[in-house]
C-alpha cells in the first residue's frame, strides 16, 4: 500500500510538471520580461529602466491608404484588449491637440512625410526606417512615464509582406512600455522570427508585470529582478500564469475575427 501511494505520487507530480509549459516557469517570465521591458532594439542604452504609461491613453486615428474603416475598427478591438490587461483607459479622440498617440495608416511613399509630421526629423530613425516594416516611436519624462507616442504604418508595404495585422497588434502594444523585439522570447508578437500575429499567453503575463503595483517606471534591471518576486507571487495569486491561455483571449482580437 505505502510503495503503490510513493509511485502514484510521483506520477502526480510528473503530469503537473509536465503540464507547465516552459514560458510559465518564473525564471523564464522574469528573464523575458527584463530582456522585452529594459532593452532596445534600434539603440544602446548603458543604463536601461522601466517605462510605462501613468495617465489615461488617448488615440488620434488618421488613414490616407486603405480602408480606414476597417483600420479603426481593428485598433479599436485591440486597444480595448490591451486596456482590459493593463487597466490603462484607452480611448479615441477626434483632437489631435488631446491625444498622446497618433496611429497613422498610409503609403510607403509617404512614410518619411509622416514621420516628418509626428515624430521628427526621419534621419534620427533611419535605420528603423529601412528596416521596419512599420514604425512606433515613444517619449517619456524625467520620472520615466511614457508621455507620447506614435505609431506609422504603411498599408501597402504591410499587406504586401503580410504583416498588415502584426503592425497594428504589435505596435501598439509596445508603447505600452515593452519596446525589444528578441528571438529568444517565446512565443510571443516580440519575436521576429515567430509565426504569432496575437498576443500569446506570455505576452499577456508581461503585460500584467509591467502594469503590476510592485513595479515603479524609472526601476533599472537589478531593482525590477529584486522586485519581481512580488510580481510573479500577485501573478500565480490572481491565477494569471495558470490560466494565460484562457485569459489572453478575452476581448482579444483573434476572438473577435475568429481566427
């Protein structure tokens, strides 16, 4: 009796360990958090700190090239996702003097205009100007809280390498303050050689890190890894990791074109 309880035990034990996949496991979501959230893709940054929105979002919809019909209601399903993650306020607004991210849909031919118009001077991007497919660029103040951004995606060019819907998803939702791409992150929209156009499960967890009370924008890497604990302990609590699959999807775009 006591050697059959020892082996079925142990066969417990194997099946739980065995249903956690590995972008679950603590370590993996605390590395992949601090490579997303603390480094950049286009520049060096010495000294790398925690970013984030502190105030309500408030998007300025513009579309030269397309549908913009479509093009709005896209961004409007997925903003409200990302809203319902983080508990930011995501909303539109028809005065571009009241938004503080401006999402423009239009041609390849006019991208350099329109980062000319929202961003800057474009020889200050022009590697990610060569090299992206579409563009997303952000400041912040002194105290490290995301105060603008603005997202260009060029509708043709897109759709012609596919990557219509990857621009909207995953632009966006790196203003939110998780601006790396890596390819040792997965699966996730972060990682350029992924097949995912929505947000995976561990997106959803490092989004919920990021927005979580335990961690403070201006944090560098050794005090977002000794606050992080904290993190992960609020994250198994609400049952966040145990059921990211389930939890990504609600109000998720996938969801709503049924993919």
């Amino acid at each position: 009796m006591t050697r059959f309880s020892f082996c079925l035990f142990v066969l417990l034990i194997s099946s739980t360990a065995l249903s956690q996949e590995r972008w679950q496991t603590d370590a993996y979501i605390q590395q992949s958090f601090i490579k997303i959230a603390l480094e950049r893709e286009y520049k060096e940054t010495q000294f790398p700190k925690l970013i984030r929105w502190n105030k309500p979002i408030r998007l300025f919809f513009e579309s030269d090239s397309g549908d913009a019909r479509l093009q709005k209601e896209l961004l409007s399903v997925h903003a409200q996702h990302l809203a319902s993650i983080t508990g930011l306020s995501i909303d539109f607004t028809p005065n571009p003097k009241q938004a503080n991210i401006f999402v423009i849909f239009t041609d390849y031919k006019n991208m350099e205009n329109k980062v000319r118009q929202y961003i800057g001077d474009p020889e200050k991007i022009r590697t990610a100007l060569n090299e992206a497919i579409c563009l997303g660029n952000f400041t912040r103040n002194g105290r490290y809280e995301i105060t603008k951004g603005s997202i260009i995606i060029p509708v043709d060019y897109a759709r012609s390498k596919n990557r219509f819907l990857d621009c909207i998803i995953e632009e966006i939702t790196q203003l939110l303050g998780l601006p790396n791409d890596s390819n040792e992150v997965f699966p996730s929209v972060f990682n350029d050689v992924s097949v995912d156009t929505y947000i995976s499960p561990l997106d959803y967890l490092l989004l919920k890190a990021l927005y979580s009370r335990h961690l403070t924008p201006g944090m560098d890497v050794e005090q977002t890894q000794a606050a992080f604990p904290n993190v992960l302990k609020q994250l198994h609590a609400n049952g966040d990791i145990e059921n990211a699959v389930q939890r990504v999807q609600k109000y998720s775009l996938k969801k709503y074109l049924g993919d």
